[in-house]
C-alpha cells in the first residue's frame, strides 16, 4: 500500500531583524518557523518539503542553538564539563540535546577535562595563590575527578612559596601596623586562601626575618 506524502512550498525566506543569522521560513503563505543559516542553507523559495523534513529541520536547529550557547559560555574561560552541563541545562536543555553537544564539542577539541584543571591551577597560582587545600574544594566544585585534581597539582610549588607570592600582593596595606595586628591580617588573609597553620607560622616568620633585614639596612 502505498503512502502518501503531503509536501508543503516554502513561499519565503526572511532573515530575522534582531539577529540576521537566522531565518524565519514561510510555509504556504504564512511563517512556520526560525532557523539557523547553517541548518537551513539548502533551502529554496519554492521548494517542497514534507512536515517529517520540517520536524527535523526544527530539531537541528536546537541542537544547533544550544552548541552555540556552549561556545558563547566557553569564550569566556575554559569550562569544566560539569559547568557546561548546567549553564545549557539551565537554558532549558534536555539531557539528550545536552550529552549530544558534549559530545560534539569533545569531538572538536573544546572540551578536555585535563587542559581545564591544569589551566585553573596554573592561573590560580599566577594570579590569586592559594593553598592546595582550596584549589581541591573549587575543583571539587566543577565535579572534576581526583585523578585529574591530582596530576594537576603536581606542578604547583611547595605551599610556603605559594602562600609568599599571595601575601607579597597584599603586603602593602599592612606594613604600617603594629607587629601582632600586622600577624592577625596575614593570618586572616592566607587562612581565607585555604593555607594551613603551620605554612602561616613558616610564611610570618620568613616576614619578620625580612623586616628586620630592612631595618638593620
């Protein structure tokens, strides 16, 4: 038996006011649906196509739409997978549309999980130094696997250098304190970097030696 297929004319194909990369398509007349340039290239005004090719044309196009809106939030900073997950999530992504776009932007090189940790621990020692302990619990954060967290940490310097180079940035709003309020602001300062008591101890001792050096000087 025989099936027989309704095929539909696309009347006109206008680029949207707001954002000319897409285009709303007009089916017999009237608008049916947005999409894409890139989805809907290879349609015509005046060619024919069925609902079933209409249906899917809409579903690419989500797919589309949400690959995009990954690459928007991945110009930024690099993402952990866990973060990309629930900024599409929370545009109204389902789980099936989200996974394929993982997938897609795994295939391309715009995800790898590796790059990312080692890059948020060689940036967080650069610019905000903080001790191991937070860098886990941010990493912990992201869903980022032991493994990763671990390898990624290799490369840091010992805790004393690390918690140095942060107090060398701020240094400059305390010297002109009295010693045990200049010790309480240092504290407070590296305790809140997830540096524990005993490098604090090591770091505030390695301080007084250099200020007595300047004064002796």
């Amino acid at each position: 038996m025989a099936v027989f297929i309704m095929l539909k004319e696309i009347t006109a194909l206008r680029s949207q006011k707001n954002n000319p990369n897409r285009v709303n398509v007009f089916i017999d007349g009237s608008f049916s649906f947005g999409i894409s340039r890139i989805v809907g290239a290879w349609l015509r005004v005046g060619q024919k196509i069925s609902e079933k090719e209409i249906n899917e044309l809409i579903e690419k196009d989500l797919n589309e739409k949400a690959f995009q809106s990954a690459l928007h939030f991945l110009s930024f900073r690099n993402r952990s997978e866990y973060e990309i997950r629930m900024n599409l999530s929370g545009k109204g992504f389902n789980e099936k549309r989200i996974s394929e776009v993982m997938d897609h932007l795994k295939s391309l090189g715009y995800i790898d999980e590796e790059i990312f940790t080692r890059e948020w621990v060689e940036n967080r020692a650069a610019s905000k130094p903080r001790g191991r302990r937070l860098l886990i619990y941010e990493l912990k954060q992201k869903k980022v696997d032991n493994a990763k967290i671990e390898q990624a940490l290799q490369s840091l310097p010992d805790e004393i250098t690390l918690a140095l180079k942060a107090v060398r940035k701020i240094i400059h709003r305390y010297e002109n304190l009295e010693q045990d309020v200049f010790n309480k602001k240092v504290t407070g300062s590296l305790i809140r970097r997830g540096f524990d008591f005993e490098v604090i101890r090591e770091v505030r001792k390695i301080l007084r030696k250099e200020n007595l050096q300047k004064i002796e000087n």
